[in-house]
C-alpha cells in the first residue's frame, strides 16, 4: 500500500510538474509576443525617418539654354563700396538688361574666398543673364573689405539687416556657403520674411540654431554638398533636413566647395530652385 501510495504522489507530481512546465512556456510565449510591437513601432520610426522630406532635386529638371550661357559672357560685372552699419564693405554687382523676375540672388562666402570666386566662376553674370538681380560681397574681414565687425554677440545678424536695408533687399536667394553660415544662419530665423529660397553649401554653425526654429521655418531650402565633404557636409545635412521645405543634392566627385568642382551643375541647380519658386 505504502508503495502504491508513493507511486500515485510521484505521479500527482509528475502531472503537476508537466502543468507547470508547459504553463510556463505559454507564460514565455505571451512575453515573447509582448516585444513585437516594439519592433513593429521601431520599424514605424525608421519609415518615418526614410519618409523625412528630403526630395531629390534633379540635376537635370531643366538645362540652362545654351544661348544664356553665351551671352552670360557679355555681361559686367560692377563694383563697388558701400557702407554697411560702419563696415566699408566692397560689393560686386551683375544687373540683367531686362528683369524676368522679382527675385535677387545674394552671393555670401567661405572663409578661403570672397565675392570674386562669383565673378570668376560666372555665377553673377550668369545670373543676371536669366534675369535676376546678382549681389555678391566681401563679408567684413575678408578679401576688399577690410573693416572688422565689432565683437557684439548678434553683429552678424545686425550687419546683414543692414545690408539689406541698403540695397533694399526682399525676396532673395539667399546662397551661404561654409564660413558665411554664422552671418546666413541667424539671419535667416530671425528675418525669414526677407528670403524667398536658401542655398546652403556645407555652411558653419549650423548647430547654433536650434532644431526648434529649423522646424519652424518655412523657407524653401535648397542644400547642396560635395560628396567628398565627409565632415562639414554631412553635419549642415544632419542639422538642417530638420526644415520642413528641403531638398538636398550630393554633388558627385565634388569637395567641401562644391562649386569649385562642379561649378555647370551646380548653377544648373540655381537656375532650377530659382525656376520651382516662381511656380
């Protein structure tokens, strides 16, 4: 009896064990599915981030024709001073014979150049040949202008207000390459009413603004950098793809001054923007 008693205790033990055992994987089971929306809303995050506004402008929308590009060759390039809130800036100047269109372009520049990199690589008077208004000058300290800026916090901000003022600037394309990004940046959060279109090409500071007014922005942005520009490059792209109106182009081949190395495309670029914000 006592045996038969032991057997029948061993087997309620061995069935009570089995219970639990297999209660415990369907216990497993559910917790396993419980990590599966996490992964679902992962997944979500990385559509999100491959849906970011990032639209591929076309290099070839539209080729600048050909006979523009010709009589670009015709054009002067002015120059001239002006003050600008105390600074005797040198400024250079392309006007078209005939407008075709409201819109400026204001050329600003990196640390290595100034407003002649726009005068020897045509941009001015290819610009002015497809009718726009050209502007391009020697920020303070660099290349003709001498004149220092004092050192007040907002000085940048405060010289291209008053450069604007002067040249009764509105509606501008407003192009910032690299340096030029401490002037063009926080010009352009506090008076986005003054630029219809933003350049930026691998500008500086783009990290002093934050995302917060990036996304507030609603000036249309068209960023443009070199594919060999592993740094600058990629950091304005990973700051500023934050602006709801945004597109960038990766110029193959190309350096940090996109430009220089690819200067036909690049004002093939300007052209396009500037043709998609007359529409």
């Amino acid at each position: 009896m006592m045996a038969a008693s032991k057997t029948a205790v061993l087997l309620l033990f061995s069935i009570g064990f089995s219970v639990f055992y297999l209660l415990g994987l369907s216990t497993l089971s559910s917790g396993a599915a419980l990590v599966q929306p996490t992964a679902a809303t992962n997944q979500e995050n990385t559509n999100q981030e491959s849906d970011n506004p990032l639209r591929e402008m076309s290099i070839e929308d539209v080729a600048i024709p050909s006979d523009i590009i010709a009589d670009a060759k015709c054009f002067v390039v002015e120059t001239r001073r002006i003050d600008v809130s105390g600074v005797d800036t040198f400024l250079r100047t392309a006007t078209p014979l005939k407008e075709a269109s409201n819109l400026t372009f204001l050329f600003l520049h990196g640390a290595a150049f100034s407003s002649k990199v726009w005068h020897d690589l045509g941009s001015l008077q290819l610009v002015a040949a497809l009718g726009f208004k050209a502007f391009a000058i020697d920020l303070p300290g660099f290349g003709q202008t001498s004149d220092q800026m004092s050192s007040d916090r907002d000085s940048p901000v405060e010289y291209l207000t008053a450069l604007f003022q002067v040249l009764k600037l509105e509606q501008v394309i407003l192009i910032v390459p690299s340096m030029s990004g401490r002037f063009g940046l926080p010009f352009l959060v506090k008076h986005p009413e003054l630029v219809s279109g933003f350049v930026p090409v691998a500008p500086i500071a783009t990290e002093s603004v934050s995302q917060s007014q990036l996304q507030s922005l609603q000036v249309p942005t068209l960023s443009i950098i070199g594919e060999n520009d592993a740094r600058l490059g990629r950091i304005s792209l990973n700051n500023l793809k934050v602006i709801p109106n945004f597109q960038n182009v990766v110029l193959k081949n190309a350096g940090h001054a996109a430009y220089l190395d690819e200067p036909e495309k690049f004002h093939n670029l300007l052209f396009n923007f500037a043709q998609k914000l007359q529409k």
